[in-house]
C-alpha cells in the first residue's frame, strides 16, 4: 500500500498525463503540506475534533488508473432534482467519468461543465487561473495542503459573462474505493446565472474511507449562483473540506449544503462578500446518527458595505453521534451597512448524542446589523403526545415533529427536489 | 350498542404523588355531563388520564371505554377508538401546519382500520376542512398556520374544537374550553360542541370552574371533584347551586370526611 509521498505525487500526476504546471502545483502543494503539522486539539478550530485515530498513510491516496464502467452507482445518484431537466450531468466514480453529457443549448452559450481533469487539459488558462489561486489556497490548513498534491477528479463550472445558463448542472461523485480528492470549481462570470447541483456518496465499508475535498465557488459582479452540496459518504469515511466562495458586487449565493454521512467530518465553510450589495445565503443541514461526527467550521467575512449574508443550519442527532457548529461573521473595518445573520439550532433525539453550538461575531464597524442565535433542545415529548392524542401513531408523531423542526430549512432551499432528497435521508435516518 | 365510558375507583399518581382517589363516573354517548371542583381537585389530571398522557400513572381501578381497557391503549389507539381531549393548554407545534396535521389525524384513522388507505384525497379534505373552519368561524388563514404556534388563547381553543369537528369522536372531554374565551367565541365553540351532539350524538365531558359555559352546553349531569374524588353528583340543578354558593360548602361537607 502506498502512502502521502512526494513520490506518490509524481506518480499521480504521470497517471492523470498532468501538464508540467499542474505537476510543479501538486509538489509545491506537497512541500506546504510537509511544512504544516498536523492538527490537533490544541488548535483552536480543532479543540472538539480529535484525529489521532486517523491513519492517513493506510488509507493513502488514489493513484491507479481503472475503468469506472463497469461500477454500478446507486441510481439515486445523479437522477433528476431540478424541476428543469439538468442541461449537464456528470456521474464519476472516485475521480474517474462514468457518464457524461451536455446540452447543445449549454454548448452553445460557451458554458464549460466538465470534469476537473478535462478542464485542466482542454481548459488550461481558466483552470491556471481560478484552481485554487483566490477562493480556497493551499496554505489554508494541513488538508487543503494535502487535497493541493493528491486532487483527483471533481468538475469544473464556467459560465461566461451575461450568460444564464440554459438549464440546470448536476455532477454525482460516487466512492467505490473509499478514497476521493474531489475538486469542484465554478466561476460565474459577470451577470451569469446557473444552478448547480453537487452530490458526493459512497456504500457502507468496513475499511476507514478519506474524502478530502475543496469547493470554490466563484460569482463574479451581478452572478448569480444556486449551489447545492449534497453529502452522503458511508461511515467509514473520514472527511475533511475546505469549501470557500467569494461574491462580487450586486451578486447573489444560495448555498446549500447537506451533511448526512461520514464518521468524521471536519468541514470550513467561507464565504467572501468582497464588493458592495453581495448577498448571500448559507442553509445548512446535517444528520448524524450511531458515532458520527459532523464539525463545521462556518465563516461569513464581509469585506465591504451594504453586504448581506444569511446563515442558518439545523441538525438533528441520535445515537452517539457528535455535532460542533462553530460560526463566525467578521466585518471589516470601514464596512457599513453590513447585515449579517447567523443561527444553528440543534435537535437531540437522544440523551447520548451531543451538539455543541458556538456562534461569533467579530464586528470592526459601527454601522451594522449582526444578530447571532443558538439552540440545543431535546425532542418535545408534550408534542409527541399532543400529535399521539389526535391517533397519530408515535412513530409517525415523531416524524412530524422532526420534520416540523427541519421546515424553516427546507423552507430557504429553493429547490424542491433537492428537498425531497434531504428529507427523505432525514426519515431513512430517523428509522 | 352505544358507546360508553366508564371509570371505576380509578387511582392516579403523578411523580408518585396520589392525585386521584377513587374516581368512580360512567358517561354513555349520547349524555352531556360536566365535571366541576375548585383549581387542584383532579380535573385536569382526569382528562390527561383518560387522553393517555405517560406522566399520570393510573394505580388502581379500571377504565373501559367502549368495551375495552382503555388505560391499556396508547394516546394514539385511544383517540382513534373515538376518545377526544379538548386541551386546556393545547402546545405548540411549530413546522407542522395545522392542515398537515389534521390530514394527518385522519389518515391514520383510515390507515389504521386499512394499511392499504392511500389516505384522504386533498381536493375531499379541503372540502372537509373548509366546511368545519366555517361553522366554527375560523379564518381559513389558519390552516396553513404552524399548529398552535402563536395562537392567541382564545385561538387555540377553537383549534381544538376544529379538530373535535374533524375527527367526529365519540365522546369528548372539553378541559376548562371556556377559560380565555370571550362570550362571542364560547357561543361559537359550544355551538359546535352542541352541533356533534346532536348529530352524531356525541357524550361529552365538561370540565370547568364556573356555571357560564352549562349556558351553553347543557349538561344532564353535573359532578363535584374534591381532593380527587367525585364527592356529588346531581342534574343541572347543582351547577347553579356551585355558582351561588361557591365551593365552601362542599369542602365543609366533604373536607371533614377527609380528615377522619
């Protein structure tokens, strides 16, 4: 079995036949990841998350060329969410294409939605511009670092000024070995539009899985992007994510993200609101039952006046599982007229689960509106009843109120299908 | 055969606290009864009994309701046999509409008595629903309202009763309706207590504090509840006697009797 090595690099970049400036990349990214000690919980974005049982050289990165052909992938995957059918669909199997199309209609507006090693052959210049250079960086932390050299597969996005994208994008990244460095990165240019559905899966394995993933999402002046990022890793898998947007001036980010997998997730969710009348909203929902571990990390920096960023995540827990949400809104000095909105509320179903609910706020102007909420609470068994005494059953009761607690998320996100999905997993998980 | 609900030397404790001490009262449907008493004397806990609420624990003694042991059956089996509490202090449900809910109710009636109900059309319960908001004078608004969330009290009460109206049971508690209603909104609600009466000949339980409500919703029986017993029981008569003369009498009367 082969480890993180420099060696291992070179052997991935002669095996995905890289151009020499994606190679050089990959080893500078390895050297700052060589540099970068491994957190631990001293470090203060990783106090309630502790690694030490992470064997990362076991696990190791995925080199080998395959054929994703023959790897049956859940037909859930990929299916259709939208209410428009998807102009572009990709399904991938750890990194590689299983299934591809495109619409003439996108083709013919010049939108680029392809997988991420397509991209950097096909589409050197915009790849060497955006890939890690302005939203996520490889300095960011030790597994942006080792997602910089051991990157494979993901999709790219483009869509070029003033161009609503024609239909919607769905990509699907389905793990048959358990091993996945998914790159998604999506540049809406000036006034463009597109929705863009992102789903990441795999099976239950017994062997411990590493997803180490990077998400940027560029929206440039007057954009405006529909983001959904659906997560559901089997819990074998380890998980680590950088995940950053930056938005322009008068732009706008949905930005939806589900947690319902993985044993342990450590995710840093940014978003940038660079130029005046940005806007953004983060809707968050996360599950996790028996010993999962779900920590996310949420920052909204407004960098410039008249910004506005909406957060809100609600996570139900069962079992032994484990939630941290550490939220920060930071303004900068000189911006005004920020209004900044952040609340996690958190659902325990169970006296054994734990959810841990840490708001921030670190406001350098006067003349800003910054409200921050957080909640823990314990199933409500006078409402159980109160639904029981109508001859509801329990079991359905339960749901209810589970569901009822999920609404006002369900509520922001826009897409009906992509709601359907997450709570259906929310049943499936409630059992 | 009708229905009926029995209670025998029925014991209660909440948080291993006696708080019923031998309730004895047989209500067939059809029968208006009420049941009155000063605040503490076990009314409330009664009717959460009977609902099946897990925190009052019957000790002693029986309840059969329509020929079945009814402190045997869940909440949700009691409710569907044809039992309806009317809450004094109906919670909240916030995320669940009052529409989702309802439709809810009912279905699983349907599911109950077959797994393979597909459930109520929503064209039929829309129907149903409008009807029922209109005869108790609710704002159609409402259904799509987060259940109880928010409602003002007297809200609240004519939710419950919206929900007696729908679920047609068989016999009905009405815990203290009355209590933060207005004139106008008691008429309403014990107009469509009445309504189900008659037409369904549904039996009801009243429980209150005072005589207005009897105004409304006459009663064929009336009993006193004292420190969880019913101490006296009689027609209409002693209901007005309650209003005039207060409770003093009755603890005169029944207090000693405790002591001994």
């Amino acid at each position: 079995m082969t480890g993180f090595s420099k060696e291992a690099v070179e052997k991935l970049s002669a095996v995905l036949n890289e151009p020499a400036w994606m190679r050089e990349f990959r080893l500078q990214a390895w050297e700052v990841y060589e540099k970068t000690p491994m957190p631990t919980t001293k470090d203060e974005a990783w106090r309630r998350t502790d690694i030490r049982r992470l064997k990362l050289d076991e696990i190791g990165p995925a080199l080998n060329g395959f054929d994703a052909s023959g790897v049956d992938v859940p037909a859930y995957l990929g299916e259709q969410l939208t209410a428009d059918k998807a102009g572009g669909v990709l399904v991938e199997v750890d990194g590689v294409v299983q299934h591809y199309e495109l619409s003439d209609a996108l083709k013919e507006q010049g939108v680029i939605f392809c997988d991420m090693h397509t991209a950097v052959r096909e589409h050197e210049e915009l790849v060497k511009k955006h890939f890690m250079t302005e939203a996520v960086k490889v300095t960011d932390g030790k597994f942006a670092a080792l997602h910089g050299a051991f990157w494979r597969g993901g999709v790219f996005l483009y869509v070029p000024k003033n161009v609503k994208a024609a239909a919607p994008l769905h990509s699907a990244l389905w793990s048959a070995h358990g091993k996945t460095f998914t790159h998604t990165l999506v540049v809406l240019e000036e006034g463009a539009e597109a929705i863009f559905i992102d789903e990441y899966a795999s099976g239950q394995g017994d062997a411990p899985g590493l997803h180490n993933g990077v998400i940027e999402l560029l929206v440039r002046d007057n954009a405006s992007l529909t983001y959904a990022g659906l997560q559901d890793f089997g819990q074998n898998v380890w998980q680590f994510n950088h995940e950053r947007a930056r938005v322009g001036r008068d732009a706008r980010l949905e930005w939806v993200t589900s947690m319902m997998g993985t044993r342990l997730t450590k995710a840093f969710q940014t978003v940038e609101l660079d130029k005046p009348g940005a806007w953004a909203r983060m809707s968050g929902v996360f599950f996790t039952t028996d010993r999962q571990h779900v920590d996310l990390d949420t920052q909204q920096n407004h960098n410039a006046s008249d910004t506005v960023s909406d957060l809100l995540y609600k996570g139900a827990l069962k079992g032994k599982s484990r939630s941290v949400w550490q939220g920060m809104i930071k303004v900068l000095p000189g911006s005004q007229r920020i209004d900044g909105f952040q609340a996690n509320r958190n659902l325990m179903l169970d006296r054994t689960s734990r959810a841990d609910s840490i708001p921030g706020l670190e406001i350098e102007a006067d003349d800003v509106r910054c409200t921050h909420a957080s909640t823990v609470g314990k199933l409500d068994e006078e409402e159980v009843f109160y639904l029981m005494s109508r001859g509801i059953p329990r079991h359905t009761a339960v749901q209810m109120v589970v569901q009822g607690f999920f609404d006002p998320i369900m509520a922001r996100i826009p897409i009906e299908g992509v709601r359907e999905r997450i709570f259906s997993r929310i049943l499936e998980k409630l059992g | 055969m009708t229905v009926a609900l029995e209670i025998k030397n029925l014991h209660v404790s909440v948080n291993d606290q006696p708080i019923l001490k031998g309730v004895n009262l047989l209500i067939r449907e059809g029968e208006i009864h009420a049941l009155m008493g000063p605040n503490g004397s076990g009314k409330s806990t009664l009717a959460y009994t009977l609902a099946g609420h897990p925190a009052y624990e019957p000790t002693a003694g029986q309840v059969i309701f329509d020929g079945k042991d009814l402190l045997e059956m869940e909440a949700d089996e009691r409710s569907r046999a044809g039992l309806f509490l009317a809450f004094q202090y109906p919670v909240a449900v916030p995320g669940v509409t009052l529409a989702k809910f309802l439709r809810q109710a009912i279905n699983s009636r349907r599911q109950a008595e077959n797994p393979d109900d597909k459930g109520i059309s929503i064209p039929e319960f829309r129907r149903l629903l409008k009807e029922k908001m209109a005869m108790l004078n609710i704002d159609p608004k409402f259904a799509g309202r987060y259940l109880n969330d928010g409602f003002s009290g007297g809200e609240k009460k004519r939710a419950e009763i919206l929900q007696m109206a729908t679920l047609e049971p068989k016999i009905a508690i009405m815990d203290e309706t009355d209590s933060g209603l207005d004139i106008d909104a008691l008429r309403i609600v014990a107009e469509g207590a009445n309504r189900l009466h008659e037409t369904n000949n549904m039996g009801v339980l009243v429980i209150t504090h005072y005589q207005r409500i009897l105004n409304y919703i006459k009663p064929d029986y009336v009993h006193i509840m004292l420190d969880g017993r019913i101490v006296e029981s009689g027609g209409p008569e002693l209901a007005l006697q309650l209003e005039e003369k207060g409770y003093d009498w009755i603890r005169a009367k029944y207090g000693a009797a405790e002591e001994a």
